[in-house]
C-alpha cells in the first residue's frame, strides 16, 4: 500500500485506499468526550505516541493558540411523502437560499420520480408542504416551502420535523443521544449538515485546563456540506472539485493566528474545517485577514500548509478528502503508517472515533 512513485503520488486517488474492518467504525462516543484514544504523529521523525485526548494539554505551551469551527449541526434530514402516489421521499436540506420565499437547495432520494411542480408531504396531518420548482443536478432540487406564518414559526416546525444527518455509514438510526453527541460543546453558529468530528473531543474540563494553562482558543467558522463526504470518483486529483461551503474568519481570530505566528508560538487546526479555513486566503507574508465568504479548498498532498502547525483530526474514511488533507498535513508516508497502525490497534474510525493529533 505504501509504495509509490514520488513524482505522482499525490495525485492518485487509490493511493489513499485501505482496507478497513466495518466494525472500527464508531457508531457511539466514548461517555467522556475527552477520554477516547489519541494517537500523536511527531511528523518531522515520523514517530509515534499512543495517549488518551485529555493528554492534549500536555503538548500546548502557554501562549499556543488552538482554532476551533463554532459551527452548529442542524436536523437536515427530512422524511416526507409525494403527491398523489404517497412514496416515501428523504430529503436532505443542504442550504437556505432565500429567507423570505422559503427556498431551500435540497437533496432528494430517490430523486428518479421527483419532478418540478411536484409536492412533497411532511409530518402529521401534512403540517409542511414544499414544491419542487428546479432541478439543479441529478440528485439536487430546490424546494419551495408553502408557509404562510413568520419566518420563525416555519423555521421551528422545519427542523421539529428534521433529524440530525448522522450518516448512514456511523448507524443506521440517530438516537436521542446523538443530539448531544453530534455537537462540539461550543457549537454556536447554526448552518453545517455534518459536525466537525476533531471538536467532539473537547470537554469543559479541558477547555479550562487549557485555559488555565495561558493556551489562547480562537474560533472560525465553517459550515461543513455533504462534500466532505461526498466520494472522489477521478483518480487525477487535480480534477476533483469541492463544493462550495460557507467561511467567515473574524477580525480578532485573524489577529490571534497572526500573533502567534510572529511569536513562534503553535497554531493547532482543530479539524479538517479548520485548516481549510485557515489556508483559504494566505497572504504573501503569510498572514490571513479577516474573511466572510465561501471556500471550495481542496487540499491534498504536495500542498504545503502555511498556517497551522499542528493539527487534530479523527481517522478518517479510505479515498476521503478529509484524509488528503490529513496527508498533506502530516506527510503522506507518516499518515498512512498512522492509519496502518490503527487499523492493527483497534482505534475507532469516524467522527464517533479516535483522534490523531499531528505535532
């Protein structure tokens, strides 16, 4: 698995492949969200430690700065019926595209029988309607919702009749748990459909810990969309294109990575999200400004990160982007042995998983 040609590597996408067991697969958190095992990779000797995430603290000095996504999962996930037929129907609310006219760019399953001008049922007594009014991709439509009261009671009995996207591939039916569980304790900003699994690990306990420790925490925020896990179907990486997702870098956590940048203090990227985030607008001096936009960054190896300088993710899926962008963190030789070695040590995969944090 680990042999390659140095010149073209980083742009294969079955480089990335490897054989992993369904069962390393967490489909639950361990009960203390910072007592699951962390693996730290030391990239520049490719050496190895096996620790628990509350260990964390260990490798922050004080004046660190550890930049963490605020994003907060919302129920994305809905189950209705179609018009006259009564299928069954799952849509898969991606983004709100207009507040006032309710239009909403959606997924749909199966989406072969859905067709504009079509209306889709949902919940009891059809509480909430929508219409089809455009096809944007195969799979893709955007829905008009038939709501005649405020904004915020048709927001309210959007997500009552939402569930958490969990994937499919973690468990089969999201829980009463999951509702806490899929959430980073500081989730704030309200807009990703799949949470930013690095975060999970962080506990109150080890945020005053940190804090207590002088260790500064900065946040951005990066709504994470489906793309993440959408697959990769080109081997040429270059080609692949990521979708789009919505960026904002306040002013002040543009200073904090600055200043600790120029004070050669460690910037840890909590999470794929982040590093994306981070790299997204890099000056010529190596800095990043404050930022409102969208980012479709892809990063994977030979890219070289110029921000963070340290990194915690989860273990990632084969051919995921996320573990390309792990790659070329943490070198592609490194990172694959990682995961060799956890493969073999029973670490848990996924964003209910194990952390590898990369120092």
């Amino acid at each position: 698995m680990l042999e390659f040609n140095h010149a073209e590597y980083y742009m294969k996408l079955s480089q990335f492949n490897f054989d992993l067991k369904p069962e390393l697969i967490a489909q639950n958190p361990t009960f203390f969200r910072d007592e699951c095992r962390m693996m730290v990779l030391h990239k520049d000797t490719g050496e190895i430690e096996h620790r628990l995430f509350k260990d964390f603290i260990n490798y922050c000095d004080e004046g660190d700065l550890v930049v963490l996504n605020d994003t907060k999962v919302f129920p994305a996930r809905l189950y209705g019926n179609k018009e006259k037929t009564g299928a069954e129907i799952e849509v898969f609310l991606l983004r709100e595209l207009n507040r006032e006219q309710r239009l909403w760019d959606v997924l749909v399953d199966p989406a072969r029988k859905i067709r504009i001008g079509n209306k889709l049922y949902f919940g009891e007594n059809d509480a909430l309607v929508a219409e089809v009014i455009d096809n944007t991709t195969s799979r893709g439509r955007t829905l008009r919702f038939l709501f005649d009261g405020p904004y915020e009671e048709f927001k309210e009995t959007l997500y009552k009749m939402g569930e958490l996207p969990i994937p499919k591939w973690v468990k089969a039916k999201v829980e009463e748990s999951d509702y806490e569980n899929y959430q980073t304790i500081y989730a704030s900003k309200e807009g990703a459909v799949a949470c930013p699994a690095a975060g999970l690990h962080f506990s109150r306990e080890l945020l005053k810990r940190m804090e207590i420790k002088s260790v500064d925490t900065a946040f951005l925020t990066l709504h994470m969309g489906l793309g993440n896990f959408r697959s990769v179907d080109v081997e040429d990486l270059s080609k692949h294109k990521m979708d789009s997702e919505s960026l904002n870098i306040p002013e002040r956590t543009a200073e904090l990575v600055n200043n600790a940048k120029k004070n050669g203090k460690r910037v840890f990227a909590i999470g794929v999200t982040v590093l994306r985030g981070l790299e997204t607008y890099v000056t010529t001096t190596n800095e990043i400004r404050e930022f409102e936009g969208w980012t479709n960054k892809f990063i994977f190896p030979p890219y070289q990160v110029a921000i963070p300088t340290a990194m915690v993710t989860n273990f990632h899926m084969p051919c995921s982007t996320m573990l390309m962008s792990e790659c070329a963190f943490g070198g592609f030789e490194n990172v694959m042995k990682c995961y060799k070695v956890a493969t073999e040590e029973g670490y848990r995969f996924g964003p209910y998983g194990d952390a590898i944090l990369i120092i």
